[in-house]
C-alpha cells in the first residue's frame, strides 16, 4: 500500500488538510478551546498548531505511561491499549477500552516497569516485570504466574513459548523448556518479527552504542555487528525484514557561544547481508517507529520550538507536522502506529504528569494489513 500522502511540506493546517483531501475533512473548531467530546476519561480537543483533533486518553491528573515502542500494546483485534497508571498510588498495568473509554485493572504489582508491559501475539496474556520477576497474566480472567525470576528486560517472540531475557548484562532464550545463552554485554535487546534472531545494543565508550544481530539458535551461528556510533532507537520493521534506527548527527553552531544542533537520520539494516542505507533525513527526530509496511513513519521532534509529532513519507522523504507533543523528554514520547496504520498514539507530560495522547490519520495513510 502507499500512502495517500502528496509531496507537501510544513505544518498540517486545516487549508493544506483540506488540499490533500480534496476538502473532505469536516472541522470539529476552528481554535483551541473547550474539550470537543469526552468518552470515559478520552477528551478530545483541537491541536493548536494544526487544528488536528487530539484525543487525549488518560486524566492528567495522574501519570500514565506507554510500554516500550517494541513492545505489542495496542490490540489489532479488539480496539484496545495497555498501559500503566500510578492512580492507585504505584505503577499497575491498565486495559483501556477504545470504543468507551472503560479502564480495567491487570494486576497490583510491588514494583512495575511500566515500559516491560507486553502482549503476546495472540493478545491472550499481557507480561511484565514486577521488580526482577516475569509474570504473566490472562487478559481474559486476571489469572496470573510468574515465568521467571532475575530478569532485567525481556522481549517475547512469536509464541509465548519463546521468550529472551536479559539477566544482568546475559541475554538468554526461553524456549521448549530449556534456555540457551544468546549473547553477553547487552544493555537491551528485541526478538525479529517473523524470523528466528534478535537484535540486542551494548555500550561501548571508544564506540558509543552498537547494534548487533543473533540469529537462533545460537551458537551455530555468530553474532553480527549491524551499525554502531551515535546510533539510538532499533526498531524492527514489522514484518521483521530489516531493523530501523536513528543515527544522530552534531551540527556545528553558526554563532560563538551557541549549542550545537543535533538531528537524526534514519537508518535501514539488512542483517543477512549487512546492507545499511540512509532512508530520510529528519527535522531533529528524538524516536520514532514506522508503520507497517515501512512506508511512513511517525517521529517525536526534540525542537525546542517546534516540539511536535511528524509524519515522514518515505518515497519523498517530506515531513507533515501532525500535532504538538510539547513534552520535556522528546525521546519519551514513543510515537507509534496502531496495528492497521490508522491511529497514532503518543505520551507527555505537557500538562504536568505522563498522559496518553492518540491523533486519527486515516484520512492521510491507507490501511495495512493486520
């Protein structure tokens, strides 16, 4: 599919909206003001910038928090999103209905890495870390057990039958009862959508953050180094055929005593052959995913005066601001694509506290295949 994007560059407003779309979109307000509809805790209201409508999910009046950007959160099934939410007082998980805005608590864990919370393919089980302890727990009945004790991070695979973990800085595989060692010096890592491998990043100080590729089951084969330098944000491609990431670019200030500018490419990997190509250019991207079949992507800008949420075409490499994000922490807004392209979802603390933002863009990307 391609986008439905034309090559236009600047700000979405409500005139250029209307240019792509043969001026079919129907304006709730022309200004900020009063919220447009609320739904449950969903409010809806006018991006000043654009004048897109922006759905905001959670009460700001308490910290609400996306998982990590690889992670699956968002149903393509059953129109609903997880989350975590300190309301009660600690971190919990949270399944927030999309059609009515109805919360339903998970689990009451001690002490909840709001950025482990993951779903398995199936959406039958959400996991997530409770200090060092992997648990999981059925969507349907709350029913709950703990997988695994020691674990750092972790990242599921195409079953729950195979899960990596990472325990200190040793990445280690779960699978058919047994676990087998994967890699060592991980800081992080990422199963392949589709394929047997995984992407996982070290730190290293002569050459910054590096990226490298294991295929399962090891040890057969080695691992591979896919890029390394200034390099942030692997993210896999959906359907697992390359990984994406930022490589950050230092700009030399034009005036004495100013502060460098620093922008991001994005990158493409090929782990089999090792091909790396530059695939856009970017107005300051701090993260960003693509959708699902790679065509565009949805970047946070870390602008301190243009603070927004991009769309980039991939075909011409243009950007179209999308909204506001506003938020303190570019690189926390993890702006990502709902399953079918259709939706973006975001978080920020624009408004004091972590809350949880969604904008509608089927009007400007067709649909991906779920």
């Amino acid at each position: 599919m391609h986008s439905r994007f034309f090559a236009r560059s600047g700000p979405i407003t409500r005139r250029s909206f209307a240019a792509i779309l043969g001026g079919s979109v129907v304006w709730a307000q022309k200004k900020p003001g009063p919220p447009i509809a609320r739904q449950g805790e969903i409010v809806r209201f006018a991006d000043p910038v654009t004048e897109t409508v922006v759905a905001r999910l959670t009460n700001p009046r308490t910290n609400s928090r996306l998982p990590a950007i690889q992670n699956r959160f968002v149903s393509a099934r059953n129109h609903f999103l997880l989350f975590s939410s300190d309301r009660t007082g600690r971190m919990a998980p949270y399944h927030l209905d999309l059609r009515n805005g109805i919360l339903r608590q998970l689990a009451d864990p001690e002490q909840l890495d709001p950025l482990s919370l993951c779903m398995d393919s199936r959406e039958r089980f959400v996991y997530f870390l409770d200090g060092q302890t992997l648990h999981e727990a059925a969507l349907t009945n709350l029913k709950s057990r703990t997988v695994a004790e020691g674990v750092n991070q972790f990242a599921l695979g195409a079953s729950t039958n195979e899960i990596l973990m990472l325990k200190a800085d040793r990445l280690e595989l779960m699978t058919a009862g047994r676990t087998i060692p994967v890699g060592e010096d991980a800081i992080g890592a990422s199963v392949r959508p589709g394929r047997n491998g995984c992407a996982y990043w070290r730190s290293d100080a002569s050459r910054g953050t590096q990226f490298w590729y294991a295929p399962f089951p090891p040890p057969e084969a080695k691992p591979k180094l896919l890029a390394s330098g200034p390099v942030i944000n692997p993210i896999w491609a959906v359907r697992g055929d390359s990984l994406f990431y930022l490589r950050q670019i230092t700009i030399p200030p034009g005036d004495p005593g100013a502060n460098p500018v620093i922008t991001a490419d994005i990158h493409e990997v090929v782990p089999e052959s090792g091909a790396d190509q530059r695939v856009a250019a970017t107005s300051q991207y701090a993260a960003f995913t693509p959708n699902a079949n790679a065509s565009v992507f949805v970047g946070a800008s870390h602008s301190k005066a243009q603070p927004t949420i991009l769309l980039l075409l991939r075909t011409t490499g243009r950007e179209f601001t999308l909204c506001e994000h506003k938020s303190s922490n570019a690189a926390a807004v993890s702006p990502v694509f709902s399953p079918n392209s259709q939706r973006v979802y975001f978080q920020s603390d624009r408004e004091g506290k972590w809350t949880i933002y969604s904008v509608n863009v089927e009007k400007l990307i067709e649909p991906t295949d779920i």
